[in-house]
C-alpha cells in the first residue's frame, strides 16, 4: 500500500461528518489541494490563523495567495506539486506573518490522497505552529553561542552525530554538518586523537553512564581548546545506543589559567621562571641526580653594583639591562638547565645530571662573559659585571635550601674576592658570614665604646710639594681583631644605617682636628671627609653640617666633602638641592673615585663641585700604560676647562708625581707623601713641617 491518506469514498454518512467534525474542531491547520495545487478545503483553524475566510481562498494556488511571500509561495507550490507527482508524503517548514503582525513557523506534513485509480488525486496538509519552539531554538542557540557550549546528540541507529549550530561552528563546519565518529575523530590534533578514542572505548566498556574529557581541534590556524561532557545510554546488550552532550570552547578560559599559572611560576619582567618555578626545578634535578648518581650546579649569579645602573639609567632602564641579561644568560646554557629571576639582579642556575667530571667553572666563565658584554641602553654604553656562587649536590649540600643557602654564601665570597669571578662553596664560608653578622652587632657598639678613629692623610700641592691638608680616613680598632680597614666595615654600615651616625662622629672629630691643628698653622690646613650616598638620604644632612661647623668653631673653607660619582646620578634624592645647600654653607665639594663609576663628564657642571681625585687605579699605570697615561691625561684637560681642582690618589712613586706635575694636576696624596696616620702622628708631622719652614 503507498504512503499517505485514503480518501473514504462513500462511507456511511455518519462517518463522513465525524471525519468532517474532527477536521473542523483541529487546532492544526488543515488544507486540501488539488493535483493542481489550488485550494478544495481549508479548516476554521486555518481561518482563523491567516485571516482569510476560506470561501476567499478555495480555487486558489499557494502562489495566488497573499498571506504568503511570493518567493516562500512558489517553493511552497512547487513542494506540493512534487508531493502530486512523486506520490511520497513531504516534511515541510514554512515561515510567513500573520495579519496582526506575528510571526509564524508551521511545520507542514504533505499527504498524498489517492484516487480509485490509485493516482493521487488531491494533497491534504496538516500544519502545526511551531513559532513558540522556534523561538527556544533561537534562544538556546544564542545561549549556546555566548557560552561557546554547543549541544550534540549521537545515535547508534544512525552512526552519525547531529550537532547544534554552535556545536558546528566550533568544529568550524557548516550548520547542517552530520559527521560520524571517524570525521569528528579526524578534526582532534594527532596527539590527542588516540587517548581520546581510547578513552571513549573504556568509557562504554565499563558502561559508564557520564563522562567528560578535553582534547584539542584543529580546524584554523591554531588549535581550539575543548572541554566535552557526555551523557550515555546503552541498549539491551550493553552497547551504547545514544550519547548526548555539550562540547564547549574554552581556549580563551585555558589561556587565562595559563597567564594565571605563568604569573606564579614566572617572572613577568625577564619570562624567565621566578624562585617558586627554581626550587621546584632543583627539587626534581635533585631526585633525578640521586636516582643516576650525578651532581647538579645551583649557581647564583649577582650582578654587581646593579643598583648605580639603575640609578644612572632610571627604573625603566634598569629593568631594560635586566631583559637583556635574561636573554644572554638563557644563551649561555643547555636546553635542559634552568636560568631563573630569583629577584632583584640576583639570577639563578640549576644544572642538572652533570657528570661527576663537568667543569662547572667553564659554564661560569661563559656566564661572566656574556654579562660582561657591553649593553646599550639609551643611547649609553653601559659595563657590568657579576659575582657567582656555586654549590653542588650531593657535595655541598643535599636539599635545595641547603644549596642555595651555600651557593648564596659561595656568591658573597666572590663578591669580596673583588667581583667579576665565581667561587666554589666551602664549608668555611658560612663561618664568614657568621663573622659578617657578628661584626655588624660589635659595630653598633663601637661607637659608643670609642672604638672609632680617624687616621690622616696627607695632602700636597704637587708644585710646592708643600701640605696643604690631609683626608680622613675611618679606622676602628677591634676589641680582638686590631685595627680593621674601612673597606671591611663602611659595606656593613651601609646596609645597616649605622654609617649615618659613625659619618656624624668622622665629620664633628674631623672638624675639629682641623680647627685645632689651624690654631697654629699659616695658611690654614684644609680636611677632607669622605661622605656615604646613605647619608645623603637623611634629609637633616645640611642641618647636621651646620650644626658641627657651629659647634666645632671650624671655618667652612677648612672642610671639603668628598661624594662618589655614582651620588650625582642618584635621582631618589635632589642632590643637586643638597649640594647646592652645603656649597652655600662655603665648603667645598670633591668627586671621589673619580673614573670608576659611571660618570659622564658632561653632568660635572650641572653640580656645584670644585674638585675631582683621580681614582688610585689610573695613577698606578700612568708610567707603564699609555692608555691609563693618556686617559688621565683627558681627565685633567676636561678639569682645567671645568676650573677644577684635580687631586691625584695614590702617589706612590715619584714617576708618578712628576708625570701629573707636568700634566697640570695641582694637588696630591698617596703613600709617597705619607700613609694614612693617627692624629697625634699628623700633628708631629706638622710639628715638623712648620720647623722646616720656619728654619
Ligand atoms: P678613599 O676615600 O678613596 O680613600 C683613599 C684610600 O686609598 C684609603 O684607603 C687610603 O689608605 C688609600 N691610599 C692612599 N694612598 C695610597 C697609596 O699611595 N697607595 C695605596 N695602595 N693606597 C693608598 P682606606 O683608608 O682603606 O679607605 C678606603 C675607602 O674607605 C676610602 O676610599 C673611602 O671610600 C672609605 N672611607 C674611609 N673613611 C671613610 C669615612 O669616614 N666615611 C666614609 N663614608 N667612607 C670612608
Ligand atoms: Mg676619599
Ligand atoms: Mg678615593
């Protein structure tokens, strides 16, 4: 029997009018057409939908109708005429506007009714409003795409997946894509595509009734991220017979959770890993090691003196140098080690299974070098260097606090070695810094306990040779240790501010050394004091000044301060105020050091200073180095145009004093005139002096 309605024919009468009855009473719209397609019947329903009378429809084809639009008309025509011919009932989906205005979706069913003759003599439609479902369909689809969580359904009676419009836009396909298994398998990225099928397989297998999974796609240029939660149903026989789920794009919310997991594990100035992602990374070198009996290097490398860089070049160029840095020392080692940002300019290294025979030392030299390379940052050439500590495992240590508690010591250590180099760690090390720690305690009572001294040192104008005044030099002579030098303490005071109240006690001793030494000298003597950058960060630096010079009755012209080049390029305090404020107290200002910084000599007239000392290290080669000989030679031309006053350090032999006589340099100081010395020495010496003149 062929598909579709028979017509009743001539039942009894009674069944005609109830036939008849259950059409006119349908909520559905019912219509019938002629093999021609115009109009026999149409129900109230109908009627009622399109506004139209029926007795104004009946004889009329889809196309002569208005409540259609013209092109939906002729498809409409068409399909039902195709219904005529080919005999086969027909799905069909209309869309069109209501008289008042709505819009309207009706599912159509198309049935052939067939004659006596067995052709088909007319088609009856049966239509449903589906507008309100639609409508949710639309919804959902929004929702779905606003989501990036598409819905699917799998069926095993098909073998294939019929998928939501946004389902098909994340597989990048077309929205009426009805792909089975073997596509869907085909879009996942190669290295997830078999875990993903077996996956699947032990999922049904076990008859699992939900499962979730993620895998990526690749359907553009760069793969999608997917998250797919599935929910199964299996038939009699325990094969899956419908799978029903929701797949959702999440390569945007992956990306956050790598930015998230990236800013805990990694330093966002250089990308290098941070100290978390360090320690980790030597936790597992050092379990590797241990397993295959190797050692692994924890290095830290320091860069030195960062912090004038930084000063010189201003946050953002610091932080430019610090990028660079990261970059060389990434360069500088294999694949398998980490270089990590441990903070500040401190960097750390950890090499894993070296063998027991590695030369860790050459790994450091070529890490020195590449720091040491020039950079250029701003336009300026700027030289580096760095200190590391190295501490290995098993041998200095077997947990990674341990080793970098070591490798921090082993750093220290080449730091005092005078930079620039690396240094093993030795258990000695620690007892060093012991010291370092316990020497800081006895300095805060130094003071207090008079352990403080000033020596002297002279100073000579070069073309008299005549003493025309002395620097004084801190000495502190250690209750055990005797006396240490400055350079042994003046670090340790720094960082611990203990040198704002010990260059106090230098400048009111030093004053009024001067002033007594004056009573009788003619002309008078002039002291130079050496200043810390710490102390210019007290903002009562002019006040203290003042007050000594009050106190101490010592005329201003007798005192000059000597700063460090790297001071003027300071921007976290207005030296310039500060300068500018001491020079009008009527002292005089002195670059100390002078060439070992990073000092451009273009910044020395933007500061009140009247003189500059040639740094100890170009005076010692001014005889054997040509360069050392023409660089100082540079640096007392540059003075002379500045109008200031040059003072040579470190005179040690009398080459040396008369290169700088005939090169201009005015005043000297160094060990040919006289080693630094105690007061009641220097007072002798002028005891002697002044005979010397007077006879
Ligand atoms: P500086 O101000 O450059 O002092 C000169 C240093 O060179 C002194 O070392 C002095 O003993 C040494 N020197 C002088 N002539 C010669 C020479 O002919 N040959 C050699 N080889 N060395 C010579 P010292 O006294 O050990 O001082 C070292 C540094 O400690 C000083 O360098 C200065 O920066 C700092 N310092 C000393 N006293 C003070 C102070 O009272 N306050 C501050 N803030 N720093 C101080
Ligand atoms: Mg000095
Ligand atoms: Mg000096």
């Amino acid at each position: 029997m062929k598909a579709g309605a028979a017509v009743s024919g001539n039942g009894p009468a009674n069944e005609a009018a109830h036939y008849r009855s259950l059409a006119e009473n349908s909520p559905d719209c019912i219509v019938r057409y002629d093999r021609c397609g115009r109009r026999l019947y149409a129900n109230p329903a109908h009627e009622r939908t399109s506004g139209l009378p029926a007795s104004a429809t009946l004889g009329k084809t889809p196309r002569e109708l208005s409540c259609l639009p013209a092109a939906a008309a002729a498809a409409y025509q068409e399909r039902l005429l195709a219904v005529v011919a080919g005999g086969r009932p027909a799905d069909i989906e209309i869309e069109w506007k209501t008289p008042d205005g709505r819009r309207m979706v009706q599912h159509v069913v198309a049935l052939p009714e067939h004659g006596p003759d067995g052709a088909v003599a007319s088609v009856l439609t049966v239509a449903r409003d589906i507008s309100a479902l639609k409508e949710t369909e639309r919804r959902l689809e929004q929702a779905e795409a606003m989501a990036r969580l598409g819905s699917w359904q799998w069926s095993a009676r098909t073998g294939r997946a019929t998928l939501s419009a946004e389902t098909c836009r994340i597989f990048g396909r077309p929205h009426d894509w009805v792909p089975d298994r073997e596509e869907i398998l085909a879009l996942i990225v190669e290295e997830d595509r078999d875990w993903i099928a077996t996956a699947l397989n032990v999922t049904f297998a076990s008859q699992s009734p939900d499962a979730a999974f993620d895998c990526r796609i690749q359907t553009g240029d760069a793969p999608t991220d997917l998250h797919s939660a599935l929910r199964i149903e299996y038939d009699a026989d325990g094969k899956p017979s419908l799978v029903v789920g929701t797949t959702q794009d999440v390569t945007e919310l992956r990306g956050y959770q790598q930015r998230v997991h990236s800013l805990a594990s990694y330093d966002p100035l250089t990308t290098l890993p941070n100290r978390e992602q360090f320690t980790s990374r030597a936790q597992h070198a050092i379990g590797e090691a241990c397993r295959h009996r190797q050692q692994v290097g924890i290095l830290i490398l320091d860069l030195d003196r960062f912090k004038a860089v930084n000063d010189a070049l201003g946050h953002g160029g610091g932080d430019r140098l610090l990028c660079e840095a990261a970059g060389r020392l990434r360069r500088c080692v294999r694949e398998t080690d980490t270089v990590a940002r441990l903070g500040g300019d401190e960097f750390g290294f950890v090499l894993p299974d070296m063998p027991p025979q590695a030369d860790i030392g050459k790994v450091c030299r070529k890490i020195l070098d590449a720091v040491g390379e020039t950079y250029r940052i701003a336009g300026r050439e700027i030289f580096l260097t760095g200190s590391i500590g190295i501490a290995r495992y098993p041998f200095d240590g077997r947990s990674v606090s341990d080793l970098l508690q070591h490798a921090d010591a082993a750093m220290y250590h080449a730091k005092a070695a005078g930079r620039d180099n690396y240094q093993f760690y030795a258990a000695s090390l620690t007892t060093q810094i012991t010291e370092r720690l316990g020497l800081a305690a006895r300095l805060r009572r130094a003071v207090s306990n008079g352990e403080l001294e000033l020596y002297y040192q002279p100073q000579i104008d070069l073309r008299t040779r005549r003493l025309i005044g002395a620097e004084a030099l801190l000495r502190w002579n250690h209750p055990e240790e005797g006396l240490v030098p400055p350079d042994r303490f003046i670090g340790i005071a720094e960082e611990t501010g203990l040198i704002v109240g010990i260059g106090e006690w230098v400048l009111r001793t030093a004053c009024a050394t001067v002033c007594a030494w004056n009573r009788d000298a003619r002309p008078p003597l002039r002291i130079a004091v050496n200043l810390s950058p710490r102390q210019f960060k007290t903002n009562d630096l002019v006040a203290t000044v003042r007050t000594v010079l009050a106190e101490t009755g010592c005329a201003p012209e007798w005192l000059e301060l000597e700063i460090t080049e790297g001071l003027l390029l300071d921007d976290t305090v207005d030296v310039a105020r500060t300068l500018a404020a001491l020079r009008a107290l009527g002292l005089s200002i002195a670059i100390d050091d002078f060439g070992t910084g990073y000092s451009a000599l273009g910044y020395l007239n933007r500061f009140p200073v009247q003189a500059i000392k040639i740094d100890r290290s170009f005076v010692r080669d001014i005889v054997a180095r040509r360069d050392s000989a023409e660089l100082v030679k540079a640096i007392i031309a540059m003075a002379h145009s500045l109008r200031l006053t040059l003072v040579a350090e470190g005179i040690e032999e009398r080459r040396q004093e008369e290169f700088l006589r005939a090169h201009g340099c005015q005043l000297g100081q160094g060990y040919l005139f006289g080693k630094p010395m105690p007061g009641r020495d220097f007072a002798s010496l002028l005891a002697s002096a002044a005979r010397g003149a007077a006879d």
